[in-house]
C-alpha cells in the first residue's frame, strides 16, 4: 500500500492500484514486477517526478 502520491489524484491512483490488486492476487510471484509496473506507469503520468 505504498501507491500513495501527493496532489490528491486519488481517481488516479485507484485506476492504477485496482487492476494491479487484481494482478497480485492472481499472480504473487510477479509482485517485484507489478510494483515495477504500478510505479513506471504514475510516474510516467506525473512526468517522472516519482522518484
């Protein structure tokens, strides 16, 4: 639950968390890869200002 970003984009991020919840649950052995995912895609959205 680190999918936290600042600026109140909370429709964005749960567009993003769900599906990859959704992943996880299906597949627990890809969760460094969906976490990878999750967070390229909001920084990618937020200009790469992430990290």
């Amino acid at each position: 639950q680190e999918l936290y970003v600042d600026g109140g984009d909370t429709e964005s991020d749960d567009g993003l968390a769900k599906p990859v919840a959704t992943h996880l649950s299906t597949s627990p052995s890809h969760l460094f890869q969906a976490t990878e995912n999750a967070f390229s895609a909001i920084s990618a959205a937020r200009g790469g200002s992430l990290l």
